[in-house]
C-alpha cells in the first residue's frame, strides 16, 4: 500500500500544474502581440523609407510612417524586455529605430530645402542624358546656400 502511494504522488507531479500552463498561455500570447507589433513596425520603417524615395512630394507621408515607426519600435523595444523575449526581436527594434532616426534627418532635411530638392527631383526626371543630369545637379549645388556645401 505505501508503494501505491508513492507511484500516485509521482504520477500527480509528472504533468504540468495548471498554473504552469496558464504562465506559459500567457507568455505565447505575448510573444504572438509582440511579433504582430514588430511586423507593424517594420512595414512603417520600410514604408517610410520607401515613401521618401517615391516622390518628395510625399514627405509629409513619409514623416508620419516615421513617427509611427518610433511609437510601435518603442513599445516593442519595452515589450521585449519586460517579457524577455528574443534577442533577436530587440537587435532589430534597435536597428530599426536607427533606420528610422537617420529618415527623422533626412526628412528634416528636406523639409528645409523643400523646393530646391523638388526642383532637382522634377530636373532629374526630365533629364535624359549625362550632360542633362550633371546640368541638373549644378543647379542644385548652386542653390543650397554656399555655407552648406
């Protein structure tokens, strides 16, 4: 008899508590919110970085998928450390709010010389051969102010 006894205590130990199994339910689920929000974050990085190289027209579209990409890096940046998650997760949220910072500059950069890089943009376009384009080119150095180039 103490021998059933036994074999019943090691047999209730042998599977997962239930509370075991909620932790691990709930570690899932924020492992899969977590993914779901890098995924988002990556599309605005990419997106921000591909608006801007569309059309610079599009700037103010490009500013806003920036400033998207910095609140979801953010909270993903947070989410991966409070939760412990892959250190993979975290090595791209990093490099992506970099990507993102450096967009953060050039946007700012061209916001300030909006019609000067338009006008080159609209020249480059036109322009169908290498003396077209360097023409193009000269006549956007020589409108930046000379203090910055």
């Amino acid at each position: 008899m103490g021998g059933s006894r036994r074999l019943e205590n090691m047999n209730s130990s042998v599977g997962p508590s239930p509370q075991h199994h909620q932790q691990s339910e709930a570690a899932k689920s924020a492992l899969a919110v977590t993914r779901t929000i890098f995924r988002a974050f990556l599309l605005s990085v990419l997106g921000s970085v591909f608006v801007y190289l569309l059309n610079i027209s599009y700037v103010w579209l490009s500013a806003i998928l920036a400033v998207i990409a910095v609140v979801l890096g953010i909270v993903v940046l947070v989410r991966t450390v409070r939760f412990k998650q892959s250190r993979l997760v975290l090595f791209g949220t990093i490099s992506g709010l970099a990507v993102t910072a450096i967009m953060g500059l050039l946007i700012l950069t061209t916001a300030f010389f909006f019609r000067e890089i338009q006008t080159f943009q609209d020249c480059s376009r036109g322009a169908l051969t290498l003396q077209a384009q360097d023409s193009c080119l000269v006549d956007f150095q020589n409108s930046v102010p000379s203090e910055l180039r």
